[in-house]
C-alpha cells in the first residue's frame, strides 16, 4: 500500500485530513497515534541516560594507557604527518 492510496483510505474513512509526512515509518505512527488518540510524544521512549561507575572508570584508564603506548612505538616525523592529517580533516569540516 503506498503513502496516496492511505490518504484516501483516511480521508473518506471520515478523518480529517493533515500534512502526512513522506516518511513511511513517520506516516506509520501518525495514523496509530490517530487512532488511538495518543500523541507522538506520549510514545516516544527515553534512553536511561545513567552509567555504569565501573564501565566508566575502566574506559577512562584504557584511555589514559592507550594513548601513549599508541604513541611511543613512533618516530617524531610520522607523529608529525599524522598530527598535519588530523588537522586537516577537522579544518575541512568547517
């Protein structure tokens, strides 16, 4: 079934007509919320945004180890051409 032939099937159902978006996932969940008179909002679910101390702190020391065990096997050339190709990127972002 595509996007036209559910907005004649809502519009003569007696449904008043809105924008509908493009979006079949986004068409999906306007229709249920609809009929089930909920809003989007009310549907919408929230990531726990609390973490793990453990997982935390376990991340941060392999960040505090990774980095300069990375980084001593190099030769201050390579670790020159590196850093100019990290700088580059980031500026070409901009």
């Amino acid at each position: 079934m595509n996007i036209d032939m559910l907005e004649r099937l809502c519009y003569h159902s007696g449904m008043e007509t809105k924008k509908r978006s493009s979006d079949i996932n986004v068409l999906a969940s306007q229709i249920i919320g609809e009929a089930t008179k909920e809003s989007i909002k009310d549907i919408t679910i929230k990531p726990s945004k609390e973490k793990n101390p453990a997982a935390v702190a376990l991340g941060r020391l392999g960040g505090l180890r990774g980095g300069p065990a990375r980084d001593k096997p190099l030769r201050p050339k390579r670790r020159k051409e590196i850093a100019r190709k990290a700088a580059m990127i980031r500026w070409e972002k901009k």
